[in-house]
C-alpha cells in the first residue's frame, strides 16, 4: 500500500468512526469597496511532503522557526475515540507542519492526546489555527456597524438582529460605468443600533450558521459586519491553499476549490452579482468582495477564491495549511 493510500485509510477510518464535528476555534473600508474586484489568481500548495503512518517524525526542507517547546493537543473530556482517530489527527498536524515548512517538529500520540514538541511558536497559542478545524463559511453582506460601544440597547439584552434598522443602512449594488473601466457604489453609514451588540463569537458563529451573525471585518478595529445566514459552507472543499503576497504587498491566502464547491461558488457569486459577499472564517470576516462591480455580465471564478485581512506571512500560511489539509477528525484543544 503507497504512502498516500495509507494516510487515506486512516483518515476514513477516522471519519467513519467518529461523527463530523466542526469546531469553533474604514479607516480604508470605503477606498476598499470603491477599487475592489474580485478576480484572484489560482494558488497551489507546493512541497507538501509525504505522510507515512509508521513514522511520527516532520521533517522538511525549510527555514527553522522559533520552538514552542512541547505542547500537547488534547480531546474533549467524555470524547469517546479510538487509537486510529488520534492517528488520523496526527498526521494532519503533520502535514500542516510540513505545509508551513517546519524543519525540526515531531508529533506523537500519547494516550488521548497528540504531543508536538519542537514546533513553530504560534502552536502554542489558544486560537492558532494550526490546531483548529477551520470553519469557512460565505454570507452575503446586510450592512456595516461600528465597534460595540458597551451598551446593550435594553436590560433584556434582545437578540442580534437579523436585518438592517432601516433600508438607508442597507448594501445597494454596484453599478458599473464601462466608460471608466470601473463602478460607482453608494456606501451606507453605519447602522447606529449595531453598536449595541457585542460581536458574535466563533462558537456561536458555526453553531448557528442559519442565523444573521455581527462579526469583525480582519484588519480593522473599527468596522463590523452583520452578514445573513450562511450560504455556502466549504469547511472540507479546499483543493490548494497558498499564502502570497497581492499587488498592494499584503499576505492574502489563495484559494483552489474543489470541483462541486466551484460549481457552487460560481451560483452563489452570480447569485449576488455586484452584491458583496462576506467570507467568514472562524468568526472573523477575512475577504469581503464586491462581486465583479465593473462588469456588465458575470464571469466564473473558475474554483478561485481569495481571503485577505492577515497580518503577517506566518499568520496567512498557518491558515492556508489548516485549509489545505482540512479538518481535523477529533477536534483537538491546547492541553
């Protein structure tokens, strides 16, 4: 049996096994939505290095990153898993650190934990998302708010809602204008009630996907986003991932879909033609699109998919290895 097909066995194993559990971990803005089109480049995931079962050892060619010494990766307490699941999730933390170029890590499994020792710093971290089952969700956008102003509108703290306060603070879409090769857009105020709403947590974000959620738009302290109920949801659709550098300089994750998640993007993107879109991952909108705003007629994304907002090279890589290797069978927390 070939390396691969032996990770694969595991990871079906696993996943039969074990019920799917997805875990929940301007100042610019305008000039944003105004230049915004999203076209975005294909990205593949190079280097990967084959995964055996019989070892537990990561070993790639790459610059050595700062230790996190030893950190143990542990299941829920009550988690009812077999030795084969533990298996399964260690070498996808193999593979995620071999996609981030670790040099010197070694993963294990030690009774119902997975122990890394000797991996990249930001292993350590609560919401690293090396350790995570990322949870990438697209909304459509209903209207932008504020930060939270630490006020709940009432003592009876009434739930989020689910709509914008008023048609004036909704999204209207873009109009384009072929003589100058772009759009004009007519961008709402933000919606004044919003701000009385603490943001929407990851947890609750993936428990509640049908819902409306007010999340942090990435790269920004002082924007918030209410988007709708969840659309598409492509958790487990990432073919490739790659972080890179846009024109502008800043890191972005590059995005290949599979094929039946491509087919879906592109309905759901015509869907809402010259609307914006909100791609949430783990409670945080990461991209927010305004879907091809200067074109008359719609044009297929062909599987591409970008996610922006990130502040460093090792923060877009860590998530582009997450997607790439899908999640984990067991969920995993920092011990």
């Amino acid at each position: 049996m070939s390396q691969t097909e032996e990770f694969q066995r595991l990871i079906d194993v696993a996943m039969d096994s074990f019920p799917e559990v997805t875990v929940p971990p301007p100042t610019q803005l305008h000039d944003r939505l105004r230049r915004r089109r999203m076209k975005v480049r294909i990205g593949s995931l190079a280097g990967v290095c084959a995964i055996t079962a019989a070892s537990l050892y990561v070993g790639v060619v790459g610059p050595q990153q700062s230790s996190a010494g030893a950190v143990t990766l542990q299941v829920a307490r009550g988690t009812q898993l077999t030795h084969q699941q533990l298996l399964a999730d260690a070498m996808i933390m193999r593979s995620r650190l071999a996609a981030i170029h670790d040099s010197g890590a070694r993963v294990s499994v030690h009774g119902d934990s997975v122990v890394v020792t000797g991996g990249p710093k930001e292993l350590a971290e609560p919401k690293s998302p090396l350790t995570a089952s990322p949870a990438l969700l697209v909304r459509g956008v209903l209207c932008f708010s504020g930060p939270y102003n630490g006020s709940p509108i009432s003592e009876s703290a009434p739930a989020l809602p689910q709509s914008c306060n008023g048609t004036s603070y909704a999204i209207e879409p873009a109009t384009p204008n072929p003589t100058v090769n772009g759009y004009s857009s007519s961008i709402p105020e933000h919606d004044p009630i919003l701000a009385h709403y603490p943001s929407t947590t990851p947890a609750d974000d993936a428990a509640h996907p049908a819902r409306a959620a007010l999340l942090p738009l990435a790269g920004t302290t002082k924007v918030r986003v209410l988007v709708g109920p969840t659309q598409l949801k492509l958790t487990s659709s990432v073919a490739s991932a790659r972080a890179e550098k846009e024109r502008f300089g800043n890191w972005v994750v590059e995005i290949k879909l599979s094929s039946k998640s491509a087919v879906q993007w592109d309905a759901l993107a015509f869907h809402f033609f010259h609307y914006i879109l909100g791609v949430d991952l783990n409670g945080r909108i990461v991209s927010d699109p305004v879907i091809e705003p200067t074109q008359s007629q719609y044009t297929s994304f062909d599987s591409k998919m970008e996610l922006s907002g990130f502040q460093s090279k090792v923060s877009a890589e860590d998530v582009a290895a997450a997607l790439q290797s899908g999640p984990l069978p067991i969920p995993l927390h920092i011990g």
